[in-house]
C-alpha cells in the first residue's frame, strides 16, 4: 500500500438532502431506478441481468433494462395477488425466483423463455409445526415462522423460522409453565434435501432477515436486536455464523429455564441498539458476477441497517478459533434499507421502504430502489485511521493524494469524539430508529 497520510484536524460538512443517498466513501455514484413500485421486502439479480423484486404486498416483479441505460426501468408484474402472506426470503436458482412464505417456499417458473415468468408453484412446504401455530403462548404474526432462505453448495433448501415469542422467549403460557425448547421449530435453521427430508440444525435465533453463504462454504445470518423487548434479548443486531448444533442465545443460556445449552457468539454486533440489520450479500467477484467497489472489498459482506438507513462493510477472516470481523459505514441512507443485491456487471441495488420504522408506511406504501455504482476506480480510498496524539487524527490511503484538491481539507474538516459518537452520526435522517 502506497499510503498517503492526512492529518484532520477541525468544520461539518453539510447534511445530506432528504432524499439522497450519501456515500461516506469517494469514487461512487448512486442513481435511483425510474419505476414506481409499492415497498420491497426482497430483491435478487439473475445471472442475465434480471432483477426480481418481491413486494410487501405479495405481489412479485421482475425488472430489465431494456434501452443500455444501466438503470432497470421495465417491470413486468408476474404475481399480482396481493396478500397479507407476503415474502421474507428470496433466492435465484437457474434463473427462477423462489420465495419463502409462512409455511412454503415457491418457485416460478418461466416455460416460454420471454423473461418473465408466468407459473406459480409449491417447492417445499410442511416444515413447520402445526401445534406450534395453535399454542396459545405463541404469536400470530408473519415474522413468527418462515422468514429467510438460500441454497447451500450441496444443493439443499435452508431456511429459517422466526422465535414466535419476541416478548416472551421462554414460552411461558398463563400458569407460568415454560414451553421452550431447542428443538422446537421456531427461532431455527432447518435444512430440507432434495427429497424432502427435513433436518433441524441450529437454534436460539430471533428473527433472522437473510441467510448467504460466503466462498469458504460457511453460512452466515443477519439476526435482529431483541433487548429493547425482552431483558437479555440479543442486546445489538447481529451477523452470525451459523454452524450445526449451536444455539445463538435466543432465548439466552437461563440456570432454571434453559441450563443446557451455551450462547454462540456473534461475529460483530452493530451498535448503537436499533439498527434492524435485514439483507446483506456477499461481494464478489462470483462466476457471473463483478465485484462492487474497490477491489480490497471482495468477499465483504454488505449489510443493510433498516430502521437508521444504513449500509456496511464487513471485512471477515477465517481463524482457528472462527471468525473475526471489522466493519465500516459506507452510507447513510435517508430510507428504511431492506435488502440489497449485486448485479453482474458489480453494482449495488438497495431496496428501501419510506416512511417512519418500524417498516414504514406499510404494504402500500411508496418504495424506493437505488443503484450504486463504482463510478472512479481511481479515486483514493481510505484504509485506516487512528489518532496520533488527543489532537491529531491520521487517515492513511491507498494511493498518493492530489495535494491541489486536499489542500483545504482542514478547514472543511470537523472532529467529534466521545463515548457515543459513532461515524457520520451528522448525516442520519432516520435518529434514533426507534
């Protein structure tokens, strides 16, 4: 690294507009998709380029660019049911959407090859419990059984069920008996073969948003923050490694209530409290798919923050004693951020609801999608920073800088410090998200 340091040292840069996304990183450019579409839970690029978007309501879209614009402006709408079983989960196989419901999971099919779908059918279905559903200390809500999926290197349907009890993690019905165990089927991650076989893996999570699996194999969830319900509920959001036989402290470890079992660590927890860490997706470069951004980026996980309109990147290395991570805020989003995905030629799309959390104004409500491209290859990059004495803060680059286009940094440059200070605290719209 040809790095090229600069010191920081004192004016705040204007607030972001209403209605923009800001990227806190040089060498990007966003545009915002010219459709007008309901909110999105869910989106996901085909290898051709196809964009799929599942809408809050139920409905199913898919979206092209069909004059080389690099902005999808064609959406053809090829489920226009609406219903309150709407879609948590997506993932694209062979070029069909499939989408988990409350209790399936369907695929589309596109028989005539025109791009768009047109057959609606069951994939996988009876993986949750029908007892469950009708216990009186368990909630009738959609986040409350299937909520997230993906396909494994092994060809298998993994999928998550919601905790059923986000006020009540031990199950404890009017009497005060406690119903929760690790192998019932909610707050897990089952497994579901080729042929139908159903294996339940993992337990202890609450209400995971997306599950993707990185180049190493490993399977990795966003999990959502709890304590603000439940004392000792999942203090932050979460990104998880999820390995079979573990339990990720949903409910937590209890001496009388839940003695046997041990809380799984997170990877990193984002914090401050009120994040709602839902989609993310693993960089490229992935046969058929570029690599967004720069190239010391590959194999990053970017994570979307809904409820404070926020977007990550999440560096993670493997060691013997499991994963470390370090993160860094690469926006700030004026929206509520749902789910993001990568399209083949490396740029970023992030789904947004509008209106206020907790998931805006609902299934009708107006969505927003956003394209996010590395525009400048050759822009500097900041790689690392750290305070060289209580006065001076040292940014290191990646590159040489032009000392023309810094030579005012200080004078447009502001430092705040302090034990709840996080980076571009100035910029969020959305504050607190709750």
């Amino acid at each position: 690294v040809a790095a090229a340091a600069v010191s920081v040292t004192s004016a705040a840069p204007a607030p972001p507009a209403a209605s923009s996304v800001q990227m806190l990183v040089p060498g990007f450019t966003v545009r915002e998709l010219p459709v007008g579409l309901t909110s999105l839970n869910n989106i996901e690029y085909a290898a051709d380029g196809r964009l799929y978007a599942a809408g809050y309501d139920g409905r199913v879209h898919v979206l092209r660019d069909t004059d080389g614009d690099g902005l999808e402006e064609k959406v053809d709408t090829f489920w226009d049911k609406t219903s309150p079983n709407y879609p948590l989960g997506i993932a694209v196989r062979d070029g069909e959407p499939y989408l988990i419901l409350t209790d399936e999971v369907v695929r589309f099919r596109d028989r005539d090859a025109d791009g768009v779908p047109e057959t609606r059918e069951v994939f996988a279905s009876g993986f949750d419990t029908p007892e469950l559903a009708k216990a009186p200390y368990i909630l009738r809500r959609r986040v409350d059984s299937a909520m997230a999926m993906s396909f494994g290197p092994d060809g298998a349907l993994y999928l998550t069920m919601g905790n059923a009890a986000f006020r009540n993690p031990y199950w404890t019905d009017r009497a005060g008996v406690r119903h929760y165990a690790p192998d019932q089927r909610r707050g897990c991650l089952l497994r579901i073969t080729s042929d139908g076989k159903i294996e339940q893996l993992a337990s202890g999570l609450r209400y995971v948003m997306s599950l993707q699996w990185n180049r190493q194999g490993d399977l990795f969830a966003t999990d959502q923050e709890g304590a603000t319900w439940v004392p000792n509920g999942n203090p932050f959001d979460e990104l998880l490694h999820l390995q079979p036989g573990r339990h990720y402290g949903f409910p937590p470890c209890h001496p009388t209530f839940l003695p046997n079992v041990v809380d799984e660590p997170s990877v990193w927890d984002y914090a401050p409290q009120h994040q709602s860490t839902c989609g993310f997706r693993f960089n490229g470069p992935l046969p058929g798919r570029d690599r967004f951004g720069p190239e010391f980026w590959a194999d990053n996980a970017l994570v979307t923050g809904e409820s404070r309109g926020k977007l990550w990147r999440t560096a993670l290395a493997k060691t013997a004693a499991g994963y470390v991570a370090r993160t860094e805020l690469i926006a700030n989003i004026p929206f509520l951020v749902v789910d993001c995905a990568i399209s083949p030629a490396g740029d970023l799309v992030v789904a947004c609801h509008t209106g206020a959390p907790d998931w805006g104004n609902g299934p009708t409500g107006q969505g927003k999608l956003f394209k996010i491209s590395f525009s400048d290859p050759t822009a500097p990059q900041p790689v690392a920073m750290w305070p060289a004495s209580a006065t001076e803060t040292v940014i290191a680059f990646d590159r040489a800088l032009d000392a023309k286009s810094w030579a005012d940094v200080t004078a447009q440059t502001r430092i705040d410090s302090g034990r709840h200070v996080d980076a571009a605290d100035r910029g969020e719209l959305l504050r607190p998200g709750y």
